[in-house]
C-alpha cells in the first residue's frame, strides 16, 4: 500500500497535491470555484437550532458597551473576510454538527455553533455560523476570519482523505469567491494556548495554502473597525 511506502505526512501532503485522487487540483489562478457547486448541507439539513444571542455569553453586539458580542456585518463579505483558520474538533468523528452547536450553546454558552463550517469523516460540508455573522472560534481572532473545523481529534489520528479533499475544495472556493489572502491553523493564532488542529494536521497547512495561492499565517488578519 501507499502509506506502507511514504511517510505519513509524505503521504498527505500528496493527497492534498491530488496525487491519490481524481479532483482537479483548484488555485485561484486556474480554476475559478462556485461555492454552490460544493454542495454544502445547510443548516436547516442538520436540524441547526437558532442562535440564542441574548442569554449567551456573546451577548448583543455593542462597538463600545460589547464589542466581542454577536455581530452581523454591516458591509459587504468580500471588504470584511481576509483569512481561513482550520480547526479540528478534537473529539469523536461520530459527532456531527448538531453535537458541535449543542455543546457550544449549552455548555459554553455561545450564541450558536463556533465554527463557519464543518467537515465530517467522509468529507461532507455543513454550513454552521453563517459567514454573515461574526465567528467565535479563535479568541481574540474572530472578525473577518472564517472557521472550518474537521471532525476528529487529529492529536491522535491522522486527518481522512476525505476531509483533506474537502478543505481544499471549500478552501479554494472561499479564496474565489471572496478577499481571502492568508490561511493557518488555530494555533498559529494562540500559540501555547491550544494545539488545535493537531499535530498531524497543522504541518500540512503550508503546503495547502501555497497550493491555494494564499499566504500562510497570521499576517493578513485585520480587525474590522466599526
């Protein structure tokens, strides 16, 4: 086999090149993306409860009262979106979405799940946060970044083809349709913080932005101002 032959992160950075695969390889610059034809599961698929952002610790968004509350943006997505942050979930690839949401609301007390979008263990999409709406993923990083989280606790396993295939279509369709300049992982952000994405998947990030013509890191990320 494959993996028995290269190293492991040999072998996934050439599934993220489209070496083991039939994908087209997507850059902006040779293929322009739709994002509808990435076929996401919207929210109401999933069965998505509604934000609850008066009781959640997000709270109404206020410029000078609540600055970090719930906001929805004012201006168009492509003057607001600069940079892609991919996350995993660190817990079970069983999970879904609805798990995801449900833990975020309930227990950590978010107006509505974190995350922009999730990808489960055999590559599908679901929208989550709608991009309208300011995230709550990376602290202190949330305006204008998107979140993209993988299911599966990549500390311990390794990243599945699937999910690969599927960050780099949604990566590159993001790229496409909107300002993005930068991508990086949640740790890059909070470093000795959290090791989100995980280990066996933050090395691959570089290679995955280049690939996408974007720029790896934290540079690109500009707070919005009111």
């Amino acid at each position: 086999m494959i993996a028995d032959k290269l190293t492991r992160r040999a072998f996934l950075k050439l599934v993220l090149a489209g070496a083991t695969i039939s994908l087209p390889v997507l850059t902006r610059c040779t293929q322009k993306c739709s994002m509808e034809s990435l076929n996401i599961i919207p929210r109401a698929a999933w069965g998505a409860m509604d934000p609850v952002v008066d009781a959640s610790v997000e709270g109404p968004y206020d410029p000078v009262a609540n600055p970090g509350g719930w906001m929805v943006y004012d201006r168009p997505l492509p003057q607001v979106l600069n940079t892609i942050i991919v996350h995993h979930s660190a817990s079970s690839l069983s999970d879904g979405a609805l798990e995801i949401q449900s833990t975020h609301i309930q227990y950590k007390g978010f107006a509505d799940i974190a995350y922009n979008f999730v990808i489960d263990g055999i590559g599908q999409i679901y929208e989550g946060r709608v991009l309208t709406a300011r995230g709550a993923h990376t602290g202190g990083h949330n305006t204008g970044t998107i979140g993209i989280v993988l299911l599966g606790n990549f500390e311990e396993i390794e990243p599945i083809e699937a999910q690969l295939v599927a960050l780099k279509r949604l990566a590159g369709c993001l790229a496409s349709a909107y300002t993005i300049t930068h991508l990086a992982g949640h740790r890059d952000f909070q470093p000795g913080m959290t090791a989100c994405p995980g280990e066996n998947l933050e090395p691959l990030l570089p290679d995955l932005a280049a690939e996408l013509q974007l720029e790896f890191g934290t540079g690109g990320y500009v707070e919005l101002q009111p």
